[in-house]
C-alpha cells in the first residue's frame, strides 16, 4: 500500500522495526490477554510518544498523517497495541483542543520531558463517574468503564457529571493519584490487549489547574475537532487491521503452496479472489490518507476554524470510516476462502484479525456515520459540532 511518508524520516524505521517485533507475538499475546507491559515499555524507549509534540516543546513536531501512519502501521501487525498508541496521542491533544494555552504548553513539556504515556477514563456514554466541588478543585467518585489504555498509563484524561448539570467536565490526572484503581476486567472477544476494562475513582481529589473545561461551554469548532480525530485514529486502525490480514493471508499462501492441490499461486480463483481483496484494502487505504490530509489542512486553522471547515473535515473522515470497517469485515472474512482449510487451525488465530475489527468497529455505530453522511449528500447538513458526533 501507498504511504504519505518518506523512508527518510527520522521515526519510520522506528516504527518499521517495532511493528515487526510486536508482529512475531501478536497471536499468543492475543491468547493471553492482559496488559502489554513490556510491548507498551518497547513503545516509551522507541521516542514515538513524543511524535505530535511541536519541536519547541521538546517533541518530534510530526504532523498528523505521519503520525497515523505509525498507527496504521502498528495496527497491521497488532491493532490492540496501535489502539493504546493512537489513544495516546488522541489523549495527549485533549488539552491543545480544549484547555487554556498554559494547559497546552505545560502538558506537552511535561510529557515530553517525562515521557508519559497517556490513558483515558472518559467514556461519554458511562455517566457514573460523578465530579463535585472541594473548595476551589473537584472530588471524583464513581467508575468509567471502557478505559482503553488507563492500565499502565502515567496520565489520564477523564470526563464526569455532576448531580446539577449533565454536562460533563474535563480533568487531566497522574494516573497513580491516591483513590485511582485500574481493574483487570475486560474480556473481549478482539482488541484483547487494550485494558479497555473499568477504572473506580474513590474520592479523587482534583486541583483547579487539573480541570480543562465543562463541556458545552466552549463553543469552538476548533475544540469539537477532537471527535473528528477520534474517528481518523479508528479509521487508521481498521485499514491497518485489513491490510496485516491480507499481508498475513499472501504470507501463508506462498508458505503452503507446495502441500496445496494444483499451482496455487497461478490458480485463476485464488487470483481473482486476491485481486479483489487487495483492491479493496487499496481504496480504503487510499480514501483514509486522503482524510488524514484534510484532517491536517482543518488542524492547521486553529480556533479560527469554521463550522463549514470543521464539517467538511468530519464528512471526509466519516466517509473514510464508513469504507475502512466494510473493508476490513471483508477481508477479514474473506482471507480464509483463499488461505483454505487448514488455515482454521487454532494455533495460527488468524481470527483475531476479524475478531478486533469486529469488536472495535462497535465501539461507535456505522449507521450513525452513514445517517449524518445521508443528511449531508441529501439535505447539505454538515454533522453536529459537539464532543460526541
């Protein structure tokens, strides 16, 4: 597949390299479940968690598309690992697009001298994490669930309501803060190395300077971008989930052709089938680079971004989206008609690559993105601009 950056750049043979250590214990990692450690550990030495920092705060200053690109890299040799990855870097901009420019500064200093890792208890959908005032900071009790990357994090970003108001609060967090406890309760069918499992918060108390905004109260179509990258960091995953797969598919057919009926590998069938698997997973790379450019051009504006500019950003994402889960269910699906029988042997989990996009692909409805993507080609109505659409 076609790439938007050059084998010059300081971090791609990083991020080549890592992909294929974390490729050569994919599958029984994904037996096992449980926290990558020392795969998170190999991702803090590497460097790359100071990727979107701009250079004068210490950060490797890439812009967005080389920065999903790594993802989309991982995620073909791993996806839960680029899950936490993108996470990260999702996390790490919540202040840029929502906090005060002090907020902005301190956390991308602090993050690129300290090397953190960030998580993330911020689940709008869970409304049992309740915030209330402590004099002039906050005290949190209740728990979020889908907590993808909070396990083993340093810092994290974390929504809640309070009792009055249901619009919810915004607070950055040390993950280790007294009261804070990560539990080991996520079993999903894919994604299985993502800690996507629950967080407790027993009267954890927040500073002042802790807290980004109240939800709702900050009208920028700059800061609602956010929800714009959220999709793009899953679309880079998706597509990345698709190609690992087909990748693995081509790999295991050559290995296997000499025990295989027939001349495999000129077989008109097989041929035909590879030719359209790989086609697919070419245009839905394709579309998603083009709206990983776009996503850049939108960030690039600022708070001085449009609601039209914000909405032509989100259809080009959605669109994106929408292609890259259909794709990878089919591929994913589809790799085994031209792998064969033996191929469903359980010590090679091929599987996992439909169980992840399956189980990822349901953490925000498609048919969500398809109705606001119909408004928009029926009615010219751009998406909502909110934190949550």
């Amino acid at each position: 597949m076609e790439t938007i950056v050059s084998s010059t750049d300081a971090y791609t043979e990083k991020v080549k390299q890592l992909a294929s250590a974390f490729a050569r214990t994919a599958a029984e990692r994904d037996r096992l479940g449980d926290t990558p450690k020392a795969e998170r550990d190999q991702l803090r030495a590497s460097g790359l968690l100071k990727l979107i920092i701009p250079s004068q705060y210490g950060g490797m200053g890439a812009k967005w598309p080389e920065a999903l690109w790594a993802v989309r890299e991982i995620a073909k040799a791993d996806s839960s690992l680029a899950h936490v990855f993108g996470y990260h870097h999702l996390q790490l901009a919540t202040p840029h697009f929502y906090g005060t420019p002090a907020q902005r500064a301190h956390y991308y200093r602090e993050t690129a001298e300290k090397n953190w890792f960030w998580g993330n208890a911020i689940n709008p959908k869970d409304t049992r994490l309740i915030v209330s005032r402590d004099g002039d900071g906050y005290v949190l009790n209740g728990t979020k669930y889908f907590c993808s990357g909070a396990k083993d994090s340093d810092v994290l970003v974390v929504s809640a309501v309070s009792d009055g108001d249901r619009r919810p609060h915004l607070f950055v967090l040390p993950s280790n803060r007294t009261g804070i406890i990560f539990h080991d309760d996520w079993n999903g069918m894919g994604q299985r190395q993502t800690d996507s499992g629950s967080v407790s918060f027993h009267s954890v108390r927040v500073q002042p300077d802790e807290h980004l905004c109240q939800l709702g109260t900050n009208g920028s179509p700059f800061a609602t971008l956010r929800t714009v990258l959220t999709q793009l960091i899953m679309t880079h995953i998706f597509v990345g989930i698709a190609e690992g797969a087909l990748e693995e598919a081509k790999k295991y057919t050559h290995q296997t052709a000499h025990v295989r009926k027939g001349d495999v590998l000129e077989d008109p069938y097989i041929l035909r089938h590879y030719g359209e698997l790989w086609s697919r997973c070419h245009a839905a790379g394709q579309i998603t680079n083009h709206a990983a450019e776009v996503f850049q051009w939108a960030w690039e504006q600022q708070f001085d971004l449009t609601d039209e500019q914000r909405g032509k950003a989100a259809v080009t994402v959605y669109a994106a989206k929408v292609t890259a889960i259909k794709v990878a269910l089919h591929v994913t699906n589809r790799m085994f008609d031209v792998m064969g029988a033996r191929a469903a042997d359980e010590k090679y989990r091929f599987d996992r690559y439909w169980r992840n996009i399956r189980t990822f692909s349901l953490h925000d409805s498609i048919d969500v993105k398809l109705r606001e993507l119909g408004a928009y080609f029926l009615n010219d109505t751009y998406p909502v601009s909110g934190f949550y659409s």
